[in-house]
C-alpha cells in the first residue's frame, strides 16, 4: 500500500489521491504515468522529485521517511513494505507515577517471542530493539515508548505504528481490550485480567515469590504483542477495503502462535477474591 500511497507528497490529500488513483496512477514507482495527471507541468514534476525521493528511502529501509508525513491513522500504509523490520511491543509496569518502573516487556516479530523481567534479563531489551526499524504498539506513542525512554534513559529512534489512531479512525475506541473484542477475539483464560491487575500478579510474585503469577503475567503481557499482529492485519484490511487494492493487496492472517505461558486461574481467582 505505500507505494500506493500518494498523501505523504506535499500538497496531496485524500482527495487528490482519490483521483490520482482514478486517472489509473496507481503507484509512485511508475514516473512516466504522472504525465496523464491532470496536474499542472510543475506539479507533476515536483510529484516525480518526491517520488524519487520516496523510492529511494523504500530500498534504503528508512519507514521514518514515511512516518513522518503520513497522519497517525494512516500508519497502517507502512506495513506491507516493512513488515520485515516490525516489532510488536508491550510493557507492563508498577503504575503509572514516573517513579513507577517496568516489571516485564514483551516483544513479538512475527516469528518469535521475546520476554524480558526485571531482576532476570530486562537490560537485554535494548540490545533487542536494536533489530528492528518500526515498533507498532496499543496507545505505545503516549505510553510505553515514552516510558520505556524514561526508565532506560534512552531515545528510541524507530518509526511507530500505534493502532490506537488507526483502530479509533474505524470507529473501535477505548482500550485494547475493548477493540480486540468488537473484532471478534476472545482471550479465554485471560478474559478479564487488565493493567491494574498486572500490577497484582507482579505484588504477588514479588512479596510470596509466586512463580505462578510470574507466570500469569507473562501470559498476559506476551497476548497482548500476540494480539497486535492479529489487529494489525485486521486494521488494515479494514482500512484497504474502499481502495482500488482491496482484491491484490490484502494480507491474510497467520496462525496465531502458542503463548509459552499459561495463565494460572487458582491464581487470578484468588487475587480477585482478595482485591476486588
């Protein structure tokens, strides 16, 4: 869809790139179409320039070429093309105070899953990062990224996808949770547990050393980067279907991967029983 993608060029919004792609102009990669525009000679040589431009931050893997000029809820444009460079990202902390601190990350690229724990390997993190170009989160720009920087004392210098914009510009608002839901997904054994009760589950492992709710909370944090691949593609397929590409450019969705933790219900039960 990004090399579809016309809106990021000074001057054209989505109405112009409507017609752009109605005069069958249908991608920036094909300079010589631009001349059937019914654009100005300027115009369309200043398209060209930009779209040279565009081409040449593609194959050098630069998506903060993009990002940058794309509104939030058009992120979704960049995946396709940079799908091999993302990184689902979540962390779960103490609270939401500046002095709270992280108590787990997880992070999935498609292909694996990578956990990262306080008091276990949570420095580790920042040299993972490092393999990757785009982080696509739930609410990420607001809140994990910012506090991620904050704790690590570091810039994270990737491009973002965060699905809040794009999911609330379909229409599905309020938390992941609540988006995951109106799309269909079900968490089970997860059902019901949420960010203040990640806080529980870490008390719990930290005060009785309770593997178990190490474990539950785990379980948690790591479906949420499962779940985000699963509302990535949905987003998109959403967001592609009232576009000329909606019959050669949508993305099917994978199996979705094993957990490699499960959520201990004696545990949850009882925290519940205790707290709420």
């Amino acid at each position: 869809m990004l090399i579809n993608t016309f809106i990021h060029i000074p001057g054209i919004g989505p109405v112009t790139e409507k017609k752009i792609w109605q005069a069958n102009v249908l991608t920036w990669k094909d300079y010589n179409c631009f001349s059937y525009l019914n654009l100005s000679d300027a115009k369309i040589e200043e398209i060209k320039g930009f779209a040279k431009k565009s081409n040449q931050n593609l194959e050098n893997n630069h998506p903060g070429f993009f990002e940058s000029r794309l509104p939030s809820n058009q992120h979704f444009r960049l995946f396709p093309e940079f799908r091999h460079s993302c990184a689902y990202l979540d962390i779960e902390t103490t609270g939401l105070e500046t002095s709270s601190q992280i108590t787990t990350i997880a992070l999935y690229n498609g292909k694996d899953i990578k956990y990262f724990v306080q008091g276990k390997n949570l420095g580790a993190f920042l040299d993972e990062i490092k393999n990757y170009k785009i982080l696509i989160t739930y609410n990420g720009r607001s809140f994990d990224i910012p506090f991620i920087e904050e704790y690590f004392n570091v810039k994270l210098p990737h491009a973002q996808i965060d699905l809040r914009y794009i999911l609330q510009h379909l229409g599905f608002k309020g938390g992941l949770k609540k988006c995951e839901k109106a799309l269909g997904m079900d968490r089970e054994d997860l059902d019901g547990v949420d960010g203040y009760f990640a806080i529980l589950l870490w008390n719990e492992y930290q005060l009785n050393n309770n593997d178990k709710a190490l474990e539950t909370l785990l379980a948690y944090n790591i479906e949420d980067v499962i779940n985000l691949e699963t509302l990535m593609i949905k987003s998109y397929n959403l967001n592609i279907q009232n576009t000329p590409f909606f019959n050669t450019h949508t993305i099917e969705e994978p199996p979705k991967p094993k957990n490699p933790f499960k959520a201990d219900l004696k545990t949850i039960q009882r925290l519940k029983h205790k707290y709420y």
